[in-house]
C-alpha cells in the first residue's frame, strides 16, 4: 500500500483525511505545525485517533522549513503527497495579507520543489471557492478567470494554484488541484459559521448574522470532501482542476432556520454589519468532478447538521 504525505493533517479536513487513509490502509506520513490560528489543543485532539495507528507517523514542524522538508522527504520517500497546510480565514487575511502570503504561497512552492527533486507521483493541492471571488459566473467553473478575488486569502490560494500548474509545465510533476466548497462537519473549524452557530443556539446564546443573510453558501459535508480527495488520489491526472462541492447553496437566513430545526432550538439573532471579505456566494459547478472522479457530494445539509450536532454532543 502507498504511503502518503499530509499536510495540515491535524487540522479540519487533514484529520479526517488521515484517519480514512490509515482505515484503508495506507501509511501516512504527517505535517502540522499546530499554528495558534485556533486553541491548537483542539488540533491535539482532532490527531489523537490517528496516533494510535503504528502506520502513522506525524512530524510537528513549519512547510516554511524547506530544509527540514527535504530531510523528511529524503529520510520517508512518500510516493504521493496531498497538500492541505495553510493560514485560514478569510476575514484574518485582510489583517495580515504578509503571513497568508508567506505560509500559503511560498509555503507550498516549498513542498512543490522538494516533492519534484524526490520524484513524488503525485501532488494534489487542496485549495479554495475563495479563488472564485465574487464571480458573476454561477455556478462557479474550473475554467472561471478567476479575476473577481476580495481577500488576501482567496489571492493566496490562487498564487499557491499557478505555482502547482507551473511546477507540473516545467518539471513534469502530476498535480491535480481540489477546490473545496465551505466544508462543515465533524471537526469543524470552531472559527466557522456552522461550529459558531450550532454551539450557539444549543446553548441558548446569541449568533451574529452579518449582513442581511442573503448570501449563500454551498455547504459540503466533511466525509463526502475526503471521499472526493480519496477519488483524487486514485487517479494520476498529468494536471487537472476540479471543483468538489455540494452545489446546493443556500441564504445564510436559510441556514439558520435549517439550524433551528436541527437543534429544535430557535436562534437568538444579533444583526450585524457585513464583513470585508465576505463574498455574495459560493456556488460549484459539479460536472467535472462527476466526470472524471465519478464523484458527487451526497449528504443534503439537514441530514449533514443532524450528524454534526450528534458529533458535538460526544464532544
């Protein structure tokens, strides 16, 4: 069985990822460095299941450390990497434009030169619907200009895509490049709309609703994300884009009231000015993942709620 490279595998989408790899079998090599974007104690917790696989072996440590990279890569040859390390937050970008630079671009230009010089079979990057920006295009293709960006992080990811795209015309390396659709789901980012709104509600709290909720976003479940990035992995594209998103979006005044049927809680509101950022929707065009992965996301958003509130109330 292969043995494969996660970055950012103790994050919201890199734990999850790592714990099916190491189900099915695979040996996973991990990368996380534990940044303080969010209580890295929830990050400890999030890795602790995949600890206890003898085929798991997780190295704490900074992507910017291109020299620590090369003697990980040299010392574990891993024959394919999936690269899911980045500064998150859309919002925090606006504040700190250099370090969403730093990590995020230069970040993966590190992984990308260290996994072409040891001869990697394959690199999948995990980007972002926030290189779509506010694209007037619905839904969002994998052939969009991508012009429309808003937030630093959104340029970051896309900076991070051009460099993927440009390692693979000139050093031949296979890449393809996921973009994920507004993940939710067990081990959700406690920063996001889905973790602040249900923990809220379910303890009788107020929510901040920015805006006038009416934009939309296209909510995809944890599992079907890393059953999209296992099709991925299963598939060697020379270089593709592939969006992996529900393509359902729903209003964020939607999404609340789905939430409140969840919960059988009614949310207190607390109507607050729209945030710098914030794009008007988020919206996958789906076609080219059915396609070429046979992949479609499968959970609709009450289904995908209810099993997020029976994962918190275990946590």
């Amino acid at each position: 069985m292969k043995k494969i490279l996660v970055t950012g595998c103790a994050g919201f989408v890199g734990s999850n990822l790592t714990e099916r790899l190491l189900g099915e079998g695979y040996e996973v090599i991990g990368i996380d460095n534990f940044n303080d974007y969010y209580n890295p104690a929830v990050k400890e917790k999030n890795i602790q299941s995949a600890m206890s696989y003898k085929k798991f072996r997780l190295y704490r440590m900074d992507i910017l450390d291109l020299s620590r990279l090369g003697e990980i890569f040299a010392q574990e040859r891993p024959e394919k990497v999936i690269h899911l390390a980045a500064r998150a937050g859309v919002r925090a970008s606006i504040a700190d434009p250099l370090l969403y630079a730093e990590v995020n671009v230069l970040g993966t230009v590190n992984l990308l030169k260290i996994a072409s010089n040891a001869g990697v079979g394959q690199f999948i990057y995990g980007s972002s619907s926030s290189v779509y920006g506010n694209s007037k295009r619905l839904p969002f293709s994998e052939d969009d200009p991508c012009g429309a960006i808003i937030s630093p992080y959104g340029a970051s990811k896309r900076a991070a895509e051009f460099f993927v795209e440009t390692f693979h015309r000139n050093f031949g390396l296979k890449a393809t490049i996921l973009r994920l659709f507004t993940v939710y789901g067990p081990r959700g980012r406690p920063d996001m709309a889905p973790a602040l709104f249900t923990k809220a509600i379910l303890k009788g709290k107020e929510i901040g609703q920015f805006g006038n909720g009416l934009t939309s976003r296209d909510y995809t479940y944890i599992d079907d994300i890393v059953d999209g990035i296992l099709r991925a992995l299963d598939v060697a594209f020379d270089f593709e884009i592939i969006n992996l998103g529900n393509s359902h979006p729903i209003t964020l005044a939607d999404f609340i009231k789905t939430l409140e049927t969840a919960t059988g809680k009614k949310a207190k509101i607390k109507m607050l000015p729209k945030q710098a950022g914030d794009v008007e929707v988020t919206w996958a065009n789906i076609v080219k993942a059915k396609k070429l992965l046979g992949w479609e996301s499968r959970t609709e958003l009450p289904q995908g709620l209810a099993k997020y509130i029976e994962w918190l109330s275990q946590n």
